[in-house]
C-alpha cells in the first residue's frame, strides 16, 4: 500500500522474519515513534470480520479498544490481512505504532 511504500522510502519502515529476537519486533521508527508486531488468533464466529466497522463489532475493533485501554492513546492496528464474517484466523500479523515505548 502506499503508507507502506512512503515508509520503506523514508527509510521509517522495519521488516522482521521469525528468527530475529523481540527486539527486532519493536522497532523504533525514529521521531519517538515504536512499531509493535503481533501475530493474532481468533475466532470469528461473533465478529462482522476483521475491518473496523464503527456500528458492528470486528477483531480489529476490539484489539484497538483493549490496546487504547492499555496505551491510554488512540492506537490504529494495520492487519496484514482480513477476514470475512465469522471466519477463524491463526497466526494472523498485525502492526501498531506508537510514542509509547511498551
């Protein structure tokens, strides 16, 4: 995507295999900034899948609540992917970034 394009020029923008450390999961992305890697697991059965939909509930909508509740900040997760209506995910990636260092 293009978010990710400008990041990759700027230079801002990390990639980690699985065989690097959590260090490298935490990435500092310069101006104060940290992006935190996951890799998620869920049953869909009660989510209307996985993007944000501001009237239903999603997963990317639950993790961005407990997230906020933890950080105290608004957090904004990107999902490698998404999912539809009821549909199970495992080892699904997601990525945040903040200013707080976790």
């Amino acid at each position: 995507d293009r978010l990710a394009s400008s990041e990759r020029a700027a230079g801002q923008y990390s990639e980690s295999s699985d065989e690097e450390t959590d260090e490298a999961e935490n990435a500092p992305l310069g101006a104060g900034l940290f992006r935190y890697r996951a890799r998620v697991m869920y049953d869909g059965g009660n989510y209307n899948g996985w993007q944000y939909q501001p009237w239903n509930p999603t997963v990317q909508g639950l993790l961005e609540t407990v997230l906020q509740l933890k950080l105290r900040v608004p957090t904004r997760i990107v999902g490698a992917g998404r999912t539809d209506t009821g549909v199970h995910a495992r080892g699904q990636v997601v990525h945040w970034d903040t200013e707080k260092e976790i």
